[in-house]
C-alpha cells in the first residue's frame, strides 16, 4: 500500500509492502502513480518526499513474481506504468525527494533517479541488477542514470549489475548525500524548499529538465524567457523587496 502524510506544506508518500522489500506488483505500483498525479495537482503539496517503509528497503524492484508470468504485451505495459510513474516524479510542478532508506535495486533505484533530488541513508545499497535477470531496466535506467552519473558510470552499473553502497552512491553522484536517519534529511531540505516560491521552483524544475536534451540555444533563450515574464510576480517583488528592507520574504505562490 501507498500512504501519504503531510507535514504542512510537504507531501510524504510511503511505498510500504514490506513482506517484499517493498517491491512493485500492480496494484501498489498503480496506486503510487495515482497518489503522486493526485499530489501534482494539489497546490497545497510544495514538496514530496518519497521512501520506503522499514528499515531494510526503499524499493527492491520490479515484482520478479510477477514479471514472470508476463508476456511481450504486459510487459510494455508494465514498462509503460512505470516510465508514467519516473515522469511524473520528474515533471510534476514542484521538486520531488528520495529518502532512499534500504535497497533501492532495479525500479526502486530508477524511480530514486527520477527524483530531482536523492538523500541516502549509510546502509542504502543502490543498483541495477536487471542484468541478472536476462532482462534489461525497464523505467528510466538505460536513460536516466548516464544523465546523473555520466555514460561511463552507467553503463558500468547495468551492464555488470554490480550493487553500490552510499558513500560510492555519493562519490559518482547517484545520490546529493548520505544521512542517518536519512528521513530527517529529505525532511530538513523539503521544508526548506517549501518556504521558496512555489513559481520560481516550478519554473527552474521545467527549465533544468531541458539541460541534458534540446538546444542548448533555444533552452538559454526560453531561461532569458521565463526570467523577464517572472518578474510580473507578486512572488519576485516580495522577495527582491525583503532583501533591499532587510526582512525575511513571505512567498504566497502568485
Ligand atoms: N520482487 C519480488 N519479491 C521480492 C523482490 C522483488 N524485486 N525483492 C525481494 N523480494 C522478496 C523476496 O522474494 C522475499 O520474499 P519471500 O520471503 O516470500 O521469499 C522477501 O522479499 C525478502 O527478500 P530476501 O529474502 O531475498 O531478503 P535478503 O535480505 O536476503 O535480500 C535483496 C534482499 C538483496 C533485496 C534480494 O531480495 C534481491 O536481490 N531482490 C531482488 C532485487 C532485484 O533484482 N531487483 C530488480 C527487479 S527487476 C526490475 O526492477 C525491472 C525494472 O527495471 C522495472
């Protein structure tokens, strides 16, 4: 089951199906897309933190049970459940968090790296061992990881399938940093992050998404854009107001 908290303005989301190392069949994958759509939508969520119940596991993968019994149809769709879920992790309108407190292997660690931002805890073990399944990553790995990590990296991690810990994690930039517990971490900077304007965040989000992909010209431009049109914000004057009066901004999201 999926349960989501909220702690003022930040969204916990929690994947808990611990008999399994909180691994994704149907229905608890389904539901996580439903709950994070639902989140995306919802302007009093600033932030979302996602993480796994217990201490052993943020996400072990992809059900292998399932994905036995599948065939070539059910498994693009299955693929396609996933790649909806990464995407909105990726492209919803306000930042995204990965408290990774366990094992994040195979989707666990894909859905991680489409988070904008990942905190591991010191006993976290990250990696894709799709390979040894005869089978390949099927949300986001081929693609996502070389964009965090570099080509090299990863295509070193899903070709061997060779499993990471934290401190490696942190030195090849698969995750921002490692903290114990690391919930208090994603806690800490989300809180942060929803006491920033909510306009200014939703419009960098958009705009460092298109980094690594497009036109490098044609991203400056729509930066340069976006810079000029922000400043019709009453968000922008507030807070270029509070730093010239010498006060803390108070930023509403308009
Ligand atoms: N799918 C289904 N069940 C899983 C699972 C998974 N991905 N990972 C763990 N489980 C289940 C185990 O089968 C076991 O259940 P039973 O008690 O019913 O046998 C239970 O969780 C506990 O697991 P272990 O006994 O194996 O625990 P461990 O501490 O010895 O090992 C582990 C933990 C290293 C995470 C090990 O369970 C493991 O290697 N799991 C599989 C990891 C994996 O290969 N993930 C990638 C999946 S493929 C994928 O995700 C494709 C994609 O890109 C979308």
């Amino acid at each position: 089951m999926i349960r989501v908290e909220r702690e003022e303005a930040v969204a916990i989301v929690t994947i808990d199906r611990q008999e399994a190392m909180n691994a994704l069949d149907v229905a608890t994958l389904t539901q996580l897309r439903d709950r994070l759509r639902e989140l995306a939508d919802d302007d009093s969520a600033r932030v979302v933190i996602v993480t796994g119940a217990g201490e052993k596991a943020f996400v072990a993968g992809a059900d292998i049970k399932y994905m036995s019994g599948l065939d070539v149809d059910q498994a693009k769709e299955w693929g396609a459940l996933g790649h909806e879920t990464g995407r909105l992790l990726e492209t919803m309108p306000k930042p995204t968090i990965a408290a990774i407190n366990g094992f994040a292997l195979g989707g666990g660690c894909e859905l991680a790296v489409a988070c904008d931002i990942r905190y591991a805890a010191s006993g976290a073990r990250l990696g894709q061992p799709e390979v040894n399944l005869g089978i390949i990553p099927g949300w986001g790995g081929t693609q996502r990881l070389a964009r965090l990590c570099g080509l090299g990296v990863a295509k070193e991690l899903i070709f061997t399938g060779r499993i990471v810990d934290a401190d490696e994690a942190q030195r090849i930039g698969l995750v921002n940093a490692v903290h114990d517990p690391v919930l208090d971490k994603a806690r800490e900077i989300g809180t942060l992050l929803a006491s920033k304007s909510p306009i200014a965040l939703r419009l960098m989000k958009e705009l460092a998404n298109r980094a690594l992909g497009g036109d490098h010209a044609r991203n400056l431009e729509a930066e340069g854009e976006t810079f000029g049109a922000l400043f019709s914000s009453e968000d922008s004057k507030e807070g270029l107001a509070a730093f010239v009066e010498k006060r803390e901004p108070k930023f509403v999201g308009r």
